[in-house]
C-alpha cells in the first residue's frame, strides 16, 4: 500500500465540531472527501472569492462545507481544514 502524498489536520474548531457535532455518517463523508484531498488536493474546486487565491479549496457534502489550504512544502506536506460549516 502506497502513502498519500498530503497529510489532512484539521484547527481546533474543525476538530472540535468533528468529535461533538457531527454524526457518525457525516464524519464519514468527511473522512472520504479528505481521503480524496489527499491524494489529489486539486481535485476538489477552488473557494469562491476573488481575494483568495486557489491554495484554498472547498469540499462541498451534502450536510456540510470544509475548506481547506494545501501546504505542498516539505518536510510534510498537508491540507490544513480551516473551517467546517455545519448546513
């Protein structure tokens, strides 16, 4: 099995919402989207906003909105979710 090329961390308040908000079905539909991030970090669309350049990325689920920032330097690449937005 091969590693992913980018880690996912979450903030303290995406985490926070993770262990106390969310269901367990939701947590999994994030759990899958940040799978994908992390093996393709483009292949979710750019955030909306013409002051935000296209590092910020959104992942649209059907009960919620991340957004996340892909960090490509070394030593450990990631994808640092900013924000959870619970619809």
């Amino acid at each position: 099995m091969t590693a992913l090329p980018f880690r996912a961390r979450l903030s303290t308040e995406a985490a926070t919402l993770v262990r106390t908000v969310l269901t367990d079905d939701q947590v999994k539909q994030l759990q899958d989207a940040l799978e994908r991030a992390m093996a393709d970090p483009w292949s979710w669309p750019p955030s909306d906003g013409e002051d935000l350049d296209d590092s910020i990325r959104q992942i649209v689920l059907p009960d919620l909105i991340a957004h996340y920032v892909i960090l490509p330097d070394p030593p450990v690449p990631h994808l640092w979710v900013i924000t959870l937005t619970v619809l």
